[in-house]
C-alpha cells in the first residue's frame, strides 16, 4: 500500500462534500423529534402571543372612542379653580383666586368693549357682557393656562372652564354664539379649533354676524361710530378725513396705508394723543377756526372757582405739580396694598388714582363700584412712577364724581 492511500477518518476530511454533517454527528430519530417538538412550541407560543396582543372588536370600539373623546377634556396641567366675581365685558373677568381678586383675560378670543377709550361702547358690548355673565358669574371656574402666563397689562391668559357638569370651554363658548371673534394676532394651541368657531357663528348669524355683518354696519353708520371719510380731489389725488382732521394730496396707494394708520391709532390712544399725532403727520382741523387740543389743554375754571381743570390725557405734562384732572374710570383694581383708578386700560401707559389700602375705610363703602364707569375730578400732586403718571389720594375730599 502507498503512503497516503489509505482511508482516513471522517476528521480529516478527505473526499467528502463540503457542508454535509458527517454521519457520526447526526441526530438520532429520537432527538429529531424532539427537536421538532420544540421549533412547533416556539411556533406556537409565538402566535398565541401574538393574538392575545391583538385587539378584539370590543377593544378597537373602546380605543376609538377614547381617541375621539380626548380632545375634548381640558388640560389639567397647571390648572387652578375660582370663583368669578365680575364680568368686565364679553373677554375679561374678574377672579377671585387664593384669596386675591385677578384680573382674568379669555385667550384666543376679542369681545365688544364697553368702554373703550377712544371709540365708546361698541356694537354688542351689552349683549356680550350679558352673555358670559349668565354664564360664569358666581361660579367656581377651572383657569388653564396656555404658553404665555399674563399680558402686557398683566391680566393673567387662560383659557375658562366652566363647572362641571357642563364644562363648557367658556372662550370658545362666546365665539360659537357670535358674542366674540377669534384673536389671532397672538399664537395659542387651539387656534384652528377658535377660527372654526368663528366660521361657523358667522356662516349662522349669530350675535355680532347678524343679517351678514350688516347689523353692525347700519348701527355704525346710524351714529355710534367715527368713519373714515375719502374724498377725490383733481390731479388723480385724494383727501382723508377723520373725527375732524383731515389730510389731503394724497396718492390712490397711499390710502390703505393711511387708513391702517388711522384705525390702528384711534384703538390706541386717546383723543388729545391722537390729535398730536395727527398733527405731526401732516393732517389739519377740519374747522380752522377752531384751536387744534393740544393748544386747549385747560378747559376753564372748575364750578368752584378753583384751579382750572386738566384733563387726564395731559397730566404727564404736569409732572411734579398739583392739579385737577377730570375723566371717565374704565378700569378699577384692588390688590393687598393698594387699590387702582385707572382712566385707559393701558394702566402702564397712563395716569392712575392710587389708594392705599390704610387710607380706604375714609371714601365710600366700595369705592371700586363708587367710581368705575363715572367721570371724575381727583385733586392730587402728579407723580411719574415706574414711567407711568399716579396722583396719590388720601382723603375723599380730593375724588368725587364730575357733575
């Protein structure tokens, strides 16, 4: 025999075929079926897992439901209940919270004013007021916050529950009945939910969407508000006039930026501000005759025969000095400490009458009630705090309503 031409072993390989398990590693029938035995019970135990994971029809119905309906419960985070002591208009109420009385504005929504302080009551404001009244005063409200916590006046933004088991969503409430429109100027989380409230309200004619809009329309135009007047003037120019000014030589598309202007300014600021305003912008009185405000910032002598009055517009001029002043409240607060006149709602801007709380038990029972809506005369020294004018009161013989 050759070296090397005997048979080997299976461990060495030789001639056999790649892959093939050799003979002397293979199972026995009996470990085959038990192998078998075990790939069927993972097989098995794998789909029992399976179906008992998958819901049935009565599982899909609850999930769906669940889905549908979550939407509709109010966030809770950071939620917190009071109690509604006082509606101001159709978007802002007053909150009694941990003992402390909060001024509270309705998100996502704008409301008629009833005492706006350059264009009066607007259209619905009553009704408005009327409305969310009936709705939440005196009741215990859930407040939900959204991503900002209070507004440039701080009023505190939140969106208003009312108790259960209504819970109703009073924001959305007031536009889905007309006595609102979305506020969009600002982002909230339920924007799209707002603007669809609103479509439909006016695609109703409800509240404010009245015959159309044109309620509104024929209340304005019946003299309850100022309009913004365009006249054709030669050379294919125009002349704009409003509240008794005017301004002319003005190019066709000039007019809606000057229309803008005048909107914006007339929601903003008082009359004598927007007289100067205008005046620097290039519009003159209507009546040349007459003085243009600023020169009539002293109106004659108080039926007293006292000092002249001033009105509240101007008494940043008079920083420093005693004066008069004479105007409408449209806006009282009272903290802790101190309680708050004010004559705009601006109260950061403009002149406020402060009342120590010490110095209260000396005025009439709930001054707050006493003076808000009324004009008033406040005698007082004008200080600039904070950037804003205050005159201090500290007895009743220094406030009292205008005659």
């Amino acid at each position: 025999m050759r070296s090397g031409s005997g048979i080997r072993p299976p461990c060495c390989g030789g001639s056999r075929s790649r892959g093939r398990t050799p003979s002397w590693r293979r199972s026995s029938p009996t470990a085959a079926r038990r192998s078998r035995w075990r790939s069927a019970r993972r097989r098995s135990s794998s789909a029992s897992s399976m179906r008992s994971n998958r819901p049935d029809g009565k599982g899909l119905a609850f999930l769906a439901a669940f889905l549908f309906l979550l939407p509709l419960f109010p966030v809770s985070v950071g939620a917190e209940t009071g109690v509604v002591e006082e509606a101001v208009d159709g978007d802002t109420l007053r909150v009694r919270l941990a003992g402390e009385v909060a001024t509270v504005r309705l998100i996502g929504i704008d409301a008629p004013e009833r005492s706006h302080p350059s264009l009066g009551k607007e259209y619905f404001a009553d009704e408005a007021l009327a409305h969310i009244s009936s709705l939440c005063l005196g009741k215990t409200v859930l407040l939900s916050a959204d991503a900002e916590e209070a507004d440039k006046y701080d009023r505190l933004l939140r969106y208003v529950f009312l108790p259960s088991p209504d819970g109703r969503l009073l924001n959305l409430e007031m536009l889905r009945t007309g006595f609102a429109r979305a506020y969009t100027r600002f982002s909230f989380s339920r924007k799209d939910e707002f603007v669809a409230a609103e479509s439909l309200a006016r695609r109703g004619g409800n509240g404010l969407w009245g015959d159309g809009g044109a309620a509104e329309a024929r209340w304005l135009a019946s003299g309850n508000g100022a309009p913004v007047q365009v006249y054709p003037s030669g050379g294919r120019r125009y002349a704009i006039g409003h509240k008794g000014w005017l301004r002319g030589g003005l190019d066709r598309g000039e007019l809606p930026k000057e229309i803008e202007w005048i909107v914006r300014n007339r929601a903003e600021l008082s009359d004598a501000e927007f007289a100067r305003k205008a005046g620097d912008r290039g519009y003159r009185p209507a009546d040349p005759a007459k003085d243009p405000p600023e020169a009539r910032t002293r109106a004659a002598d108080s039926p007293e025969g006292g000092d002249p009055v001033v009105r509240w517009e101007e008494a940043h001029r008079h920083a420093g000095e005693e004066i008069v002043v004479e105007g409408t409240i449209v806006r009282a607060h009272r903290s802790a400490k101190v309680l708050y006149l004010n004559f705009h709602p601006n109260w950061k801007r403009y002149l406020t009458v402060v009342i120590f709380a010490s110095d209260i038990p000396r005025f009439p029972a709930d001054p707050e009630k006493a003076f808000k809506g009324r004009k008033i005369r406040v005698r007082g020294e004008v200080r600039i705090y904070q950037g804003r004018p205050e005159i201090t009161v500290r007895s009743p013989e220094d406030i009292a309503v205008a005659p």
